[in-house]
C-alpha cells in the first residue's frame, strides 16, 4: 500500500467537516434492553454472565435471603402490635389504617399495659441476647396496641407492609421507613410465621376477645 494513502485512511476530518461517527461506534439499541431480555430457560436475566454454570448459581445464592417468609393464598391470621414510642408519638390511627387499607380483617384490638412476665414469654427466643433486658423494659415502658388481622396471605403481607427492623434499612413507603430511625424504637411489632401468627394472638388475647365478623368489602378484594 502506497504511504500516501494510509495516511489518507487514518487521517483526522477536517475542521468544520460535519460527517458524523460511523454507526458501527455506537452501541446499537438492544444493548440498552440487555437488563431484561430472557434466557433460553425464560428467566429474566439480570446482567449474570452464563459463560460460567457456577457463577450464575453462586449470584443467586447471594441475592436470596437467609430467611424469606413466602406470600401464602391460605387465609392467616398476624399478631401486630403498635409499641409504647408508637402510641406516645400518635402513630396509632396512621398504622391501623394501612392494614385497613390494605384490605385486612381486624379480629381485634385492645389498649393494653403489658406486664413483664408477658413480655418474656413474647420474646423467650431473644432471652440470651445482652439486650434482652432493655428491650423488656422498653415493651413494658408504656401502653401498647394489641391487634389481630386476618386475611390471604396477611403474614407475608404484612412484614412487608413493616419493613425492615432496622428503619434505616426499610423501604420508603413501609411504616418503619416512613416512620422511624433506630431500630430500637421501630414503632411496631408483627408476627414471622403463620404459627407464631397464632401462637402470639393466643397469648395476647383473652378467649372471647376476637370478633367473628365479615367485611361487606371482601367481595372487593377476594374473588
């Protein structure tokens, strides 16, 4: 090849000139979508490299939680409890009315003074934890809001309705990310499983004290 024109070949554009770059340098549309195109399994891949079985595995190994409570279609029934920083700051009517929102039946709802043998048997599994102590002195401190819902999947439903337990960790939108900053004041408490769901209503609520009642709306919410 004659020198003159590989010069010519890799030579600049000249000043003022209004050629634009060559459509091959610019990235072509579908790299925009790549976050949500589908594997040949159709599963939305997320950006996970599949040059490697192992890798994609150990991603979503890393992307599940330690403990998932799954969304059930069954009806349940949660314990919710409104703690003494949610009463004193006037949360109640604020926190009812999300649940009532959100479509829940509520079986009952009491104010009460929780006594300490009460609040040691609520929180028995957190017995060995240095702050078993404080935490006893803190459901104890004041009033509290007893409240059993009930409804499909109402468990699931309604931890994340709470959010985290750290507030600063829990999503905009849920009671403890809009509503709270430490997790030792996080406003309020829900059951972790059906059978604690149980268990807790049991131990919080006397025989008689549920009501056995049906909301005109459920037609509304359930098929």
């Amino acid at each position: 090849m004659e020198p003159t024109a590989a010069l010519a070949r890799t030579a600049p554009p000249l000043s003022g000139s209004t050629r634009r770059p060559s459509c091959a340098l610019r990235p072509t549309a579908s790299l925009s979508f790549a976050a949500f195109s589908t594997t040949p399994r159709g599963r939305l891949g997320l950006g996970l490299s599949t040059a490697s079985p192992g890798s994609g595995r150990a991603a979503r190994a890393r992307a599940v939680p330690r403990r998932k409570i799954v969304a059930s279609s069954e009806v349940e029934q949660s314990y919710i409890m409104i703690k003494p920083d949610g009463v004193q700051r006037g949360l109640v009517g604020e926190i009812i009315s999300r649940f009532e929102k959100k479509g829940f039946l509520l079986k009952g709802l009491k104010l009460f003074q929780c006594p300490k043998d009460l609040a040691q048997e609520h929180y028995k599994d957190l017995k060995d934890r240095p702050f078993f102590p404080k935490l006893i002195d803190y459901i104890t401190s004041g009033p509290v809001v007893c409240m059993a819902w009930e409804g499909d999947g109402v468990v699931a439903s309604a931890r994340k309705l709470i959010g985290a337990t750290n507030p600063l960790q829990a999503e905009p939108g849920t009671i403890r990310g809009d509503l709270a900053v430490q997790t030792g004041r996080n406003v309020v408490h829900g059951s972790d499983s059906p059978d604690n769901g149980k268990r807790e209503i049991a131990l919080w609520f006397k025989e008689g004290e549920l009501c056995q009642w049906e909301s005109v709306q459920t037609p509304w919410l359930i098929e």
